[in-house]
C-alpha cells in the first residue's frame, strides 16, 4: 500500500510554528535572589511563581552543601512566595 507523502509535508510547517511557542527556561527566569541559610549564602535562579520544580541554586557555599541540598533552598523560596 502506497502512501502520499504530501500531507506529511504540509503537516511539518504546523508543528514547527507551534513549537516556537513553546517557551524556553530562560524566557521565564526572575532576577537571581539570595536566600540566607544556616550553612552560608546561597544564590538562586527562580522563575515563574507556577514552575517552582525549575527554581535551582546558581551559587551556594560548595564546601558546606551539596547541588541537592542548595536546590532544595531554592525550591523552598520559590514555594514561600508562591503563597
């Protein structure tokens, strides 16, 4: 069974028109903030107030925490001023 490849065709302008609406990360990033915890300053990439899961840290005291524990902070302000 042959099939036509045209509808294909036309089909691929569509897709890549809506994939450029698609934001990117970086089109939602706020200013960085920094956030005062216990084990020193730790700076943090947030963005919208409904894409808390994205906020991370960009700077934190690497000798005293880990990535996890300085996206954690992160993740909490994000939460703390979604409310």
């Amino acid at each position: 069974m042959k099939t036509s490849f045209i509808p294909k065709i036309l089909l691929l302008p569509m897709i890549v028109s809506l994939a450029a609406c698609i934001p990117s990360p970086e089109d939602l990033e706020t200013e960085p903030v920094k956030v005062q915890t216990a084990k020193g300053e730790v700076t943090c990439q947030l963005y919208r107030h409904d894409r808390v899961t994205w906020d991370r840290a960009i700077d934190y005291p690497a000798t005293k925490m880990s990535v996890a524990e300085a996206d954690g902070y992160c993740r909490q302000e994000g939460q703390r001023r979604l409310k």
